[in-house]
C-alpha cells in the first residue's frame, strides 16, 4: 500500500465520520515528523531534540 493511499483512507475516515478535531493532531504530527528527519544529521538536531 502506497503512502499516498495511506493519506487518502485518512482524508476519507475525517470527511466521512466528521472528526474534523484530528486534523490538527495529524498535521501536527506530520511537521514534527518531517522536522526531525530534515534535522537528523545537522548541527541543529540536538537543540530541537531538547524541546522536547
């Protein structure tokens, strides 16, 4: 199963069942993703590391 299908079947469980207050759980979740795998190898990975 794709990545893309993944976020397809989410986009339609929100539209569908109407639980529109995970939206930015999910979007919170996604940019902490993406912010530490774009900070994995910097110098700025242990100061983000701290935040939480």
């Amino acid at each position: 199963m794709s990545k893309l299908s993944t976020l397809k079947e989410i986009w339609d469980f929100l539209k569908v069942r109407k639980k529109w207050w995970l939206t930015p759980i999910i979007i919170t979740l996604l940019l902490l993703g993406i912010l530490i795998f774009l900070t994995q190898g910097s110098a700025v990975a242990p100061f983000i590391y701290t935040l939480f």
